[in-house]
C-alpha cells in the first residue's frame, strides 16, 4: 500500500495531500489498544516506496536498505497501515537537495554511477564516496526518494495536515553540505527541518542514534532557530568521534547544541532516566514549534554495530515520551544494523506513535516472516549479557549536571523576527504542455489521488502477494 504526498513530477501543492484509500479496520489490531483515545487516522502520516528498500548498497557492506522493506512488511502484518494515512514521497528535485548541500556535490551524485566512478577518483576522495560511501545503482533515486518522505512529512505538519509524520526510510545524519558521511549522502534531517523553519520560529531535533548526529549539528551549530539533542556513544574512537560534553554551539548557537555522551552497555533503566530528565529540562526552555526526532535503532542491543543493551521498550520509551508533549512530531530511522531487530523498533514505535499495543507473537506473513526466527518469531530484542554497562550512576549524573548547567544559560524560548513565509519547496518551473502524456502530472501514477497498484496490498483475493 503506497500513495503519493504528491503527483511524480509535478511541484508540492499545499493543498492537503490525498489520502489512503483503505478504511480503518472495523476489528482490533493483533493486540490491543491502549486506555488512551487513539489519535485519528488522518492525523498520523507514513511515507514509504517499494524502491527504497530495493536500494543494495554491496556485498558485506553494513547498511541494508532491505531492512526498510521488511519494516514495511511488518507494519503492514500487524494492519497498523489501517490506522494511518499512508503515502509515497514525491522524489525530492536536485534544487531542493541544494539548499542545504552545494550544487557541486548534488550534481555529481545525479551523474556518478558504478561504471564511471573510476573515471573520477578526485571527486570522489573530494567527496568522501567510496568504501563506507559506495557508489551503486540508483543511488541519485534512492536519496531523492528518502529525502523526498522527511521533507513531504515536514510540509504536512507545516499545514496542519498531519500531527505525526514517519519516514523510517530518512534519519541520514552523518550527510555534510558538501561530502558523504557514514553511510549517508544527503542529510534529508536538515533539509526537513529548513522546511519546518518557514513556518516556526524553533524547531528541536533529538537523536538516539548510537552515533552522533555529527551531520544536522553542524548544520545548525551557529544559530538558536535549532537545537540539536543527540544521545550517543562517546569515545574508544567510535564514529564519528564528535559529540563530547563540551560540544555546545558558538556564537548564536552556543549552548543550543546539547551532547549526551555515554559508554558501552547502556541499559533501559539509565538511558530512560537520563533522557527523560534532560528532554524535559529542554522542552521546558526551548519550547519548539516542531519536533524530529531521529529513532535510530543501532542503539538497540545485539546491533552489528553497537554496543548499547535497549530492549525495545527502553527504545521506544523515549518516543512515547517525546510524544506526551503534543507538538507537531517528524519521526525518522536512521542507523541501525540487525535487520531483524531493525524492523522489529520501527514497527513497535509505528505502534508506540498510533497508541496501539502489539501481541508479541509476530504475525505470520509472506516474504519475510523467517527473518524473525532469532528471537523466536517474537517481537522483542534479547539483550546481550556479554556487554558490560560502563555508564556507572556516578557517570550518568555527572553528565546529567553538566548538561543541565548548559541549558540554564539559556534564555527561555529565543524569538525571531516577522518575516514572510517563503513557498514551501524551491522547484523549477516548467509548462506542462512541453511534457509527453507520460510525464504530464507524473504519468498514470500521478493521475491517481491515491496509489493503490492493482496488485499490491489489497485485502481480497486480488492480492497477488499471498
């Protein structure tokens, strides 16, 4: 089940985007529905395309976008996908990309392909493509398209349109202005949250990725339009090796970057308590207009990656937390690589977010049900006895002090300007006429209010997926 946040090939209207063309199911979801009324089908909004998860990044390379599809799958089997609005991003254009990351750069990840990156060793050291970076087929479209879903989510909150949008495709942090960073080449978290700016005056980014998130930091560490919040492992020379207790901000930003630096085997019962605590304090300064929040799920126990102990629910803890506050709520992935594990967070948060409790007992469903044989076909994460937790409670309050003694040189809530609301994306301007009946309105596809393909996702016998 896919629908565009807007005809392919055609500029983002800002009329409300169409809506899914499932009903919400008159039955209970497997599981229950918590005591909380739950929010409305049309106030949540989820952003996925089938190509994003088909996207290979190589052989014994780390980063999986197959994941996502599984993910999809997952929330798809648990009929969560009956208690949103569910939609494909629009492909973001290379203009929109440049307003954050330079022309240059842009130009040469829309033209650089497998075949001739050889031909372009210089650019390429240039801009950092390579081992952790690779160049492969359909890259340009793959970070179009999840770029595309985070600044699509960030426009429907701008609207009102939605109070929650998810793009577990995005969270792309690592991504610089002008060079690939960490698995990430375009930062679809600064360009989603320069589009929140056009319409509020202080917007929070929080990450609880296990890596820094060096990238949207650095995008925003001289202003106190943004503050950045990010949860993560520090020092043993862990990447990207950025994001210490003094990291703060400089000039009009100073002390609008907040780092939370932590060791080796952090559990549930103090990551909880330490971001509680700050989140809080932050919430209470800053008083955002809008919030993204970067779920990366490398934090997660028994990640490839990682050495942190969360289960799912000390994971997601922080989103429901975060949620409690009732501010317009971009939610993003980011890293994360036990795909398993990976599908498992997302598809738990999907449900954390809509206020629906999942049965443990993994659903049974086609293509990738097996994957969940490590755990017993349960939706859980079994944390890893043989990390030893670092974060001693004299540590963690250590931390907890310094950062709080930050937050209190600032002064509560900074205001901007008035100013005129810019348009809601820079697109090029083309006469429609000059497009074949292929193109025109983006095709067959973009002639639909709605995509529903005629064979994917349906709830009868036309399903040919079963």
């Amino acid at each position: 089940l896919t629908a565009p946040a807007c005809p392919r090939g055609a500029p983002r209207q800002s009329e409300p985007a169409a809506a899914s063309p499932l009903q919400a199911s008159k039955g209970s979801l497997p599981g229950r529905c918590s005591g909380r009324m739950a929010p409305s089908k049309d106030r949540i909004s989820y952003f996925y395309d089938a190509d994003v998860g088909t996207s290979y990044y190589g052989n014994n390379h780390p980063m999986k976008p197959h994941r996502l599809a599984m993910t999809h799958h997952l929330v798809l089997s648990y009929d969560l996908h009956k208690r949103m609005e569910v939609y494909r991003p629009r492909p973001s254009y290379p203009v929109e990309l440049s307003q954050f990351h330079s022309e240059d750069y842009v130009d040469f990840l829309s033209k650089i392909t497998p075949d001739t990156q050889h031909e372009h060793l210089k650019q390429m050291q240039q801009y950092n493509l390579g081992e952790d970076c690779p160049i492969f087929d359909g890259l340009f479209e793959f970070c179009r398209l999840y770029t595309g879903g985070s600044i699509d989510g960030a426009v429907r909150l701008n609207h009102g349109l939605s109070d929650i949008a998810i793009n577990w495709s995005g969270g792309l942090h690592h991504a610089k202005k002008s060079e690939a960073s960490g698995f990430c080449y375009i930062n679809d978290l600064v360009l989603a949250i320069l589009e929140l700016l056009k319409h509020h005056a202080r917007v929070l980014y929080i990450d609880i990725d296990i890596h820094h998130g060096d990238g949207v930091e650095e995008a925003f560490y001289l202003t106190d339009r943004v503050m950045t919040v990010s949860f993560h492992k520090f020092g043993d020379m862990f990447f990207p090796g950025t994001g210490s207790l003094r990291d703060v901000g400089t000039n009009g930003g100073k002390y609008y970057s907040v780092n939370v630096p932590l060791r080796d085997g952090m559990d549930d019962h103090g990551f909880k308590a330490i971001f509680k605590s700050v989140m809080q304090k932050v919430m209470d300064m800053y008083s955002p207009g809008a919030v993204v929040l970067q779920c990366g799920a490398d934090s997660l126990a028994a990640d490839r990656l990682g050495c942190f102990n969360l289960s799912l629910d000390g994971h997601a803890d922080c989103v429901k937390f975060i949620k409690r506050f009732n501010v317009p709520l971009l939610v993003t992935g980011g890293g994360g690589y036990t795909k398993s594990n990976v599908a498992r967070c997302w598809t738990y948060e999907t449900a954390a977010l809509l206020d629906v409790t999942l049965s443990t007992d993994i659903p049974q469903h086609d293509f990738y049900y097996e994957y969940y044989s490590d755990v017993d076909y349960k939706l859980k994460v079994v944390p890893t006895l043989s990390i030893e937790n670092l974060n001693t409670k004299d540590y963690l309050q250590e931390v907890k002090q310094q950062v709080m003694e930050n937050l209190r040189a600032l002064e509560h809530a900074p205001g901007v300007a008035m100013h005129e609301v810019p348009p809601d994306t820079m697109l090029p301007d083309f006469d429609e006429d000059d497009l074949n009946a292929d193109e025109r309105y983006g095709g067959q596809l973009g002639r639909d209010r709605v995509v529903a393909r005629d064979d994917e996702f349906y709830d009868s016998d036309r399903d040919q997926d079963h």
